[in-house]
C-alpha cells in the first residue's frame, strides 16, 4: 500500500543517515529552526518533528484520504543575500525516508510567491520557475515512526542569465486530501501598467495574464474536518481545493487565489442556459488538495504528472469523459464525476449561487502578473467582500471575495464612500472587468492607476 501512496507523490530531498542531524558548516547555508515552523499534527520532541499521535488525523500534503495520520511543517521565509532561481535543500530525518516529503517556493520579483516545488530524488539542487529574492520550506511528514531531525536551504548560481544584484525588497503580505474536472487556453484579465503621472491607461503595459481553464466543480462540505493546510472547514466557508499541492496556500493565508466564474452550464452534461447566462465571480484561496488527485497541477504547462493531457485538462475529467488511465485516478479509483476543482460550501451556495455541480471558468491569478497587489481583509476575517460591477452599493452585485484573497488592484475610482479594516473612503479599485470592492477592505493597492 505504501509503495503505490507513494508513487503519485513528488520525490523527496537529499536524505542523510537516520538519526543525525545535517551540518551546515559549508558557506551560503540557512538553517531552518525546527522550533519556529507553523506545525500542524506534528509536536516537537527532543530536538526534533514528529506525528502528534493524539492529535487525530492532522493534514497532509500528498495522502489518499483514510490513510494513517500525517502533519506538516511550514518554516518562516528568510531573505537571501542575492536573488537567484536555484536552491539547494538539506534535510536530516530518522525512520522510513519516504515518509518525508520537502518543497520550496520563493518569492518573485512581483512580490508574488512563486509555486511550492517538490525536491528531487536523492539530490538538494531545485530549479525554481523564476529569480527570487526570499525562499520558504515546507515539509510534509507521514508514518508513527520517522522524525525530522534538521533542515536548510542555500541559494546556488542561477540556470539562466540572473544578474546577481541586491535582493528587491519585498513589497507586501505573504498544507485533508479530497477524494471526489474542458481545458481552456490563457484567458486574459485586465491589467494596470505603472503610471508616470496620477491617472494613466490601465490598458497600456498590460501585465501577464493569469491562466485560465473550464472545469467541472463540485461541493466539499465536510465541516469539522481539516483541509491540508491545517484550516478546521466551516459552515459557509469560501476557500477552494485543487488537486495539486503546488498551489496550496498557507494557514490562513491567500498567496494562490483563483476568481472562479459560473457559466450555467450544470451538471456534468453541461446542461442549461449558457448564452443567456449573467455569470457571478468569485475570489478565493486555494486551502485544499483535490478533488480526486493530489499531483495533478493541470494549469501548468510542465505539469508534475499527466503529460500527456493537455494543458487546463484534469486528469479526472479525461478519465471520466475519455477512459483515461482506464478510467481512473491516481489512487486507482473509479472517477465517478469529471471534478477539477472542490468549492466550500459558502462560495459554492453563496458566491456563485450554484444550483448543483456545475462547469465554471477558473483563473489562475498567482500565474499572471502582479502589478499593485491587494489583500482582501474584513473585520470578522471570515465574512467576505461584496464584488460590484461598479463603485458603489447602487451597482449590481457581481459576486464575492475572500478575506485573505490576493488580486491584483487593475486601476482606482472614486465612488460611493465605505468603511472597513483599512479605514473609510470613497477609493474603490477594478480588479477584474466590471469587478470593484472598496480600498476599505483591500490591503495594498496604493499605487494603482486612476480608471479611465
């Protein structure tokens, strides 16, 4: 059993002998405090992290629901001396090898984190996607028996041209597995450019946009449980699950957001009045790991698994609609239904107003450009935005976004005037087309564009 869990995970970093704990004595090295990580189902005993074996099921970066308890480690990120797109990763453990899985991720040069990148097999060297300036670890631990006993990372000389200059300074705020989705290419948002002046075109210098793809979505209920980046699910929740790790937040935290669109199309058959449809959108942090595979990050290009598939393409929908793998996951299960992404239950009842499982649009906001990102913050940290079609409580509801949800402030106005976390004013910012929430609520953004 273990072996086939195993096979759909990414592999694991340089393992040294059970027991002792690596040394960095070597130049460049940053070890990481096994004391300072935000642990979740793991305790620290003498020295180092271990199962909390009364803690229940805990959360998991890659098990197959029902499978032995599991935690996670997540260190605080730490700046490097230059900005680089290689890292080198050490970790010491004790007890079976496989039962330690380590990825890194760093931030980008527009401040945006870029995805969690799983260590190689038997090696320290990590090629990440872009040149970063702050890195962070995570660790994900299964089976009663292993512990980690020391971890580090160090930045290497770049696989590119990577002018080796003073780290940027970073501009702004910052792991339940679910068993139960037509691939589309970039869809673009609107973007804001840098303006020289106060007002300026949005339009021009446009930012990368998002990728984005139509998936199947159905509803993850299970309040109580807890999701894989350790959040206890509540009723009405507004966060989303997709099945890869890659792209899985922190506690909390909303670094990978997604704006979800419904489209009228229900059911699997795809069923209803699409042309006709007025689709709600909504912004939400992506806490889980599902539905169906946990490995399978469809959205990119170089996928970790599934390669054959094309891109925007989950794995489950090929299997359910074309007898992919013979129909199956990558647990080797049945796929009863073509998901390609969990929505809680608030986003999927409130939010989107979905009548019943139901093919919508996903953007992909972290694989896009940043130009002056917000943080969606609200005064219950719970209770999410209203998103209008315009700047002001008479324009029509367009949707919601999630506390902690992180979008990017396309251009300003001045609208009708509203008070929150971040004070009261009557700034209102664009962060989707006919999409505004007040400056109120939105942390971040200041120097955002007027809208012309």
């Amino acid at each position: 059993m273990r072996g086939r869990r195993w096979a759909v995970a990414g592999a694991l970093v340089l393992l040294l002998p059970a027991g002792p704990r690596p040394a960095f004595a070597e130049t460049g090295w940053l070890p990481q405090d096994l004391e300072s990580a935000d642990r979740i189902g793991l305790v620290l005993a003498s020295g180092t992290l271990r199962l909390d074996e009364g803690a229940g099921p805990g959360a998991s970066l890659r098990r197959e629901r029902g499978a032995p308890a599991s935690g996670t480690a997540t260190f605080p990120e730490q700046s490097l001396e230059r900005p680089t797109d290689t890292v080198d990763v050490r970790v010491g453990s004790s007890g079976d090898p496989e039962d330690v899985l380590a990825e890194v991720r760093g931030v980008r040069a527009d401040g945006m984190w870029t995805e969690w990148h799983p260590a190689p097999e038997r090696g320290g060297r990590i090629a990440l996607s872009s040149d970063v300036s702050r890195v962070q670890l995570r660790v994900g631990i299964d089976g009663p028996g292993t512990a980690l006993t020391g971890l580090g990372v160090r930045p290497l000389e770049g696989t590119g041209d990577i002018p080796f200059t003073d780290a940027p300074e970073d501009p702004g705020p910052e792991p339940g597995t679910r068993p139960d989705g037509d691939g589309g290419g970039g869809e673009p948002g609107t973007g804001g450019g840098e303006p020289p002046e106060d007002e300026a075109d949005p339009d021009d210098d446009v930012p990368e946009p998002p990728f984005s793809a139509r998936l199947f979505a159905t509803r993850i209920g299970l309040v109580g449980e807890t999701t894989a980046n350790g959040h206890v699910i509540r009723q009405n929740d507004h966060f989303v699950a997709l099945p890869s790790r890659r792209g899985l937040a922190t506690r909390g935290g909303g670094e990978y957001t997604v704006r979800v669109c419904s489209t009228g199309a229900l059911g699997p058959e795809g069923k209803g009045d699409t042309e006709g449809h007025d689709a709600r959108c909504a912004y939400l942090p992506v806490w889980d790991v599902g539905p169906w595979n946990i490995t399978d990050d469809h959205w990119n290009g170089d996928r970790q698994s599934w390669r054959d598939l094309d891109r925007g393409r989950p794995q489950a929908q090929a299997a359910y609609t074309e007898e992919h793998n013979g129909g199956l996951d990558g647990f080797g299960r049945r796929v009863r239904n073509p998901a390609g992404i969990d929505l809680a239950d608030g986003a999927f009842n409130g939010a989107l107003q979905l009548p019943t499982n139901s093919w919508v649009r996903v953007d992909y906001l972290w694989t896009g450009e940043y130009r002056h990102r917000i943080e969606v913050t609200t005064a219950t940290q719970r209770e999410p935005v209203v998103v209008r079609t315009g700047p002001g409580p008479e324009y029509p509801t367009a949707g919601l976004a999630a506390h902690k949800a992180n979008v990017d402030a396309l251009c300003r106005v001045e609208g009708a005037p509203a008070a929150g976390p971040q004070g009261t004013g009557e700034t209102w910012y664009r962060i989707g087309e006919d999409h505004y929430i007040p400056a109120a609520y939105a942390d971040g953004g200041a120097g955002a564009p007027a809208c012309v």
